[in-house]
C-alpha cells in the first residue's frame, strides 16, 4: 500500500485550509452580515440558508457525476485539475456573496438567493474532487487517518484564522458595505493559494484508468447510496453533527456581542476555542490507533457534549465559558477530522461491494448530508433568533439572550447525542474489516 511522505500529507491539509477561508465565512458571518447589514429579517435569513443549501445538496450527486464521468489529463490527474480551477471561480463568487447592492429588501432577498446558489454550486466542483482526492492518494488505513488529521489541521487553522483576523479588519473601515467584501476578499486569496500547494504537492496514485470514465446515470447514484450501509450511515451521523458545528460557529459572534457584552472578543473566545481544537487533530491519530475510528468518533463527541451542557448549566462567566467552549472545539475535533477516513473506507467499500469505483459520486453523496445539516443549522438559527425576539443592533431581552445562549450551546449537545447513537448502533465496518477489503481490492486491480 502506498506510503506518503510528510510533504504530501501537509500539502493534502492545505486543500481544506482553502476551503474553509471560503467556505468558513459563510458559516461564521453570513447569517450575521445578512441581519445586521443587509437588513434581511432573521427568519427570512434562514430560509435562505435552509433552500439553497438543499439546492447545493441536490446539485452535489450530480457535480459527482459530471466529474467521475471525466477523464483526466496526464500530469494534471483527474481530481487536481478540476479542483484548482473551481476554486477560482469560488473565490470570485465569496465575494459578491458578502456584497449588500442598494436594493429594496425584495431585491436584496433575491440576490442573497442568487450568489449563494451560485457559491453552492462553485463549492460543489471545488469539495468534491479535493474530498476524493484522499482515495486515490493510498489505501493504507493509518496513512488515510493520518491525511484526515492533516485535513483537520488545515480546516482548523482556516476557521482559526477567519475567526481572529476578519470582524477586526472589517472594524478597521468606516463602511462595513466595504469592509465585508474587503475582507472576504482576502481570505478567499489565501484560500486559491492553499489550493494551489495541495494541486502542486499531491498525485492520484490509483491509475486513472482504474477509476470509472463511462456516463453514470440517476440509477447509478441510487445505487451507489443504497449498497452502502457505511455511507448511509455516515450520512445521517452527518446531519446531526455537522448542523451542531455549524449552529454554534453561526451563533458565536452573536454571543460574544450581546450575551458577552463585546463583538470584539469574537476574536479572543475564536482564538482560544478553535486554538485548542488543534490538540483534537493531535490527538486523533493517537485514539484511533488504540480505539478504532469508530470509538475514537464516540469519544469526540462525548466530550463535546459534557463540556456544553457544563456550560449551559453553570452561571456565564467569561473564563469558564472559554475554557468550557474550548474544551467542546477539542471533543468535536476529533469526530469531524475522523469523518474523512470514515468516508475514504466507505469509497472502497463501495467498490468492494458493487466492484465499480465512483469516488466522486460517493464523496457526493456524503457531501449531500452536509449540505442537509448547513441547511438545518442556517434555518434553526434563524427561526430560532427570530423566535426569541431578536432585534438588531439594540440590547437584548432577557428571552432573546437565553435563547442566543440554547442556540449555541443546548442544540449542539441534543444532535450530538443523536449521532453518537447512530454510529455506536449502526456502524459496521470495522477496522478489522477494512483491512481485509483493500487487501482484496489490490488482488482485483492486479
């Protein structure tokens, strides 16, 4: 089995680090920017998040297809190339996402609906290969676990970065109209550039021509979900973990405005939380080799939930809830850069089981399932602030700050307690198991 080298597996990393200087800002700050600048209502503002990323999740399987169905250039691959040259284009569209046009609030309503379809799809054809890519780099199952960690890292140092540098650099112009786009500019320069050192460093060591070129049909896709319980369960794992993740990333800068008093420690409870969340990437290698993935996911998310209802409980004080929030961004680490082996497997797994390999589709599908649980986050976010009585830019009620303080802490710890039952009663392939499936896959592509 192929072994990478440590320049391979940082360079893998950096392909998520360009995802999430993109892909970040819209969990962070775009529920905000929408209520607070664009003048959007809450509850409207989470329709747009609700429909468009069920557009984004109807659009994946199909961006999956489209690239399966293509054959790659030589030098350039099959997965790289398409990657690369999405994720320009992606950039491009984060900024107008983060534009405010001097519209009346249908217009503005409208747009919002546009550009964050059109990031959608952008972010489709951007994921999808990079997430595949992993698949055609090694079958070992340790090098696989450790390309997650790295991916972890990588994600995890773009959301620390986002969190600690964007809200002061847009502070530093009078104009926030200007300043988001500014901003998010920016961050989404530095997110082509991560791609561009995972497109450089990187190679799809499965041949190409193991690798399915023939159209693929609505059958296929079906057929690809249903043959594959490891998918189907990751899938609903997904859905409740990530609308978790999501839902506290987008109610953070609320909290720290209103419930903390300050916007500006947005940057300080970021850096320390998300900071710590780098010892969940450290850490992951190290349970999986002596629990397995699938405890070291349960443990992860355990974690994560003690330490939210901890907060939730106790009277609000700025130091334990740091500390406290910290030590949730370490639990959760470790589940969602674990995930990513996970789904690796479950691409073997389906070739195993149907003996064609569709990568692209498979990473596709899951990918559906984290565009159902942003779509349930963004929605829950923003029927739940309009709920409480939210109202921009004015002290909260006593009702409004209890429920930004729900929002961030109690919802994450209910659908974590949903998906550790998932995984603990539903997942079957076990390491053991894995191990003997890629070594019948290297007797068949012999």
């Amino acid at each position: 089995m192929k072994k990478l080298t440590f320049k391979e597996k940082i360079s893998y990393g950096f392909g998520d680090m360009g995802n999430g200087f993109m892909f970040d800002m819209g969990q962070l700050y775009l529920l905000k920017f929408f209520t607070d600048i664009a003048g959007i209502p809450a509850a409207v503002a989470g329709g747009i998040f609700l429909f468009t990323k069920l557009f984004d999740a109807i659009v994946d399987p199909l961006a999956g297809t489209f690239i399966d169905s293509r054959k790659g250039k030589p030098g350039a691959g099959k997965y790289r190339q398409i990657m690369l040259l999405a994720s320009i284009i992606l950039a491009i569209i984060s900024v107008f996402v983060f534009l405010a046009p001097d519209f009346s609030l249908k217009g503005k309503i409208i747009y919002a609906y546009g550009s964050y379809m059109a990031w959608g799809v952008a972010y489709s054809f951007t994921n999808i290969p990079y997430g595949t890519l992993a698949a055609t780099m090694t079958q070992d199952p340790q090098e696989r676990t450790s390309l997650a960690s790295f991916r972890q890292l990588g994600s995890t140092m773009a959301l620390l970065i986002s969190t600690v540098v964007v809200v002061p650099l847009v502070a530093k112009f009078n104009n926030p109209n200007l300043g988001w786009p500014v901003a998010i500019g920016i961050m989404a320069l530095f997110g082509i550039g991560s791609f561009y050192v995972t497109f450089r460093n990187c190679r799809e060591n499965i041949p190409v021509a193991k690798v399915e070129t023939q159209k693929i049909d609505f059958k296929d896709i079906v057929k690809t979900i249903f043959t594959n319980r490891p998918l189907l369960v990751l899938i609903l794992m997904t859905i409740f973990s990530i609308s978790a993740f999501n839902l506290r990333s987008a109610m953070l800068l609320y909290f720290c405005q209103y419930n903390l008093g300050n916007k500006g420690l947005m940057a300080y409870v970021g850096f320390v939380a998300i900071g710590c969340s780098l010892l969940g990437v450290v850490a992951m290698p190290i349970l999986s080799k002596r629990f397995g993935k699938k405890n070291t996911v349960i443990i992860g998310f355990a974690i994560s939930i003690i330490a939210d209802l901890l907060n939730f409980i106790i009277p609000l004080h700025l130091v334990t809830f740091i500390i406290l929030q910290s030590i949730a961004y370490f639990g959760l680490s470790i589940p969602n850069g674990m995930t990513w082996a996970l789904v690796s497997d479950a691409i073997d797994y389906g070739e195993w089981k149907t003996g064609e390999k569709r990568g692209a589709i498979t990473y596709s599908v899951f990918n559906f399932s984290r565009k159902i649980a942003q779509s349930v986050a963004g929605f829950a976010a923003g029927i739940g602030l309009s709920l409480t009585g939210y109202i921009p830019k004015v002290a909260q009620t006593a009702g409004a700050l209890f429920g930004i303080k729900g929002l961030l802490l109690l919802y994450p710890a209910f659908a974590l307690g949903i998906a550790i039952l998932v995984i603990s009663t539903l997942y079957n392939l076990t390491d053991k198991k894995y191990l003997e499936i890629a070594s019948d896959l290297r007797k068949r592509n012999s």
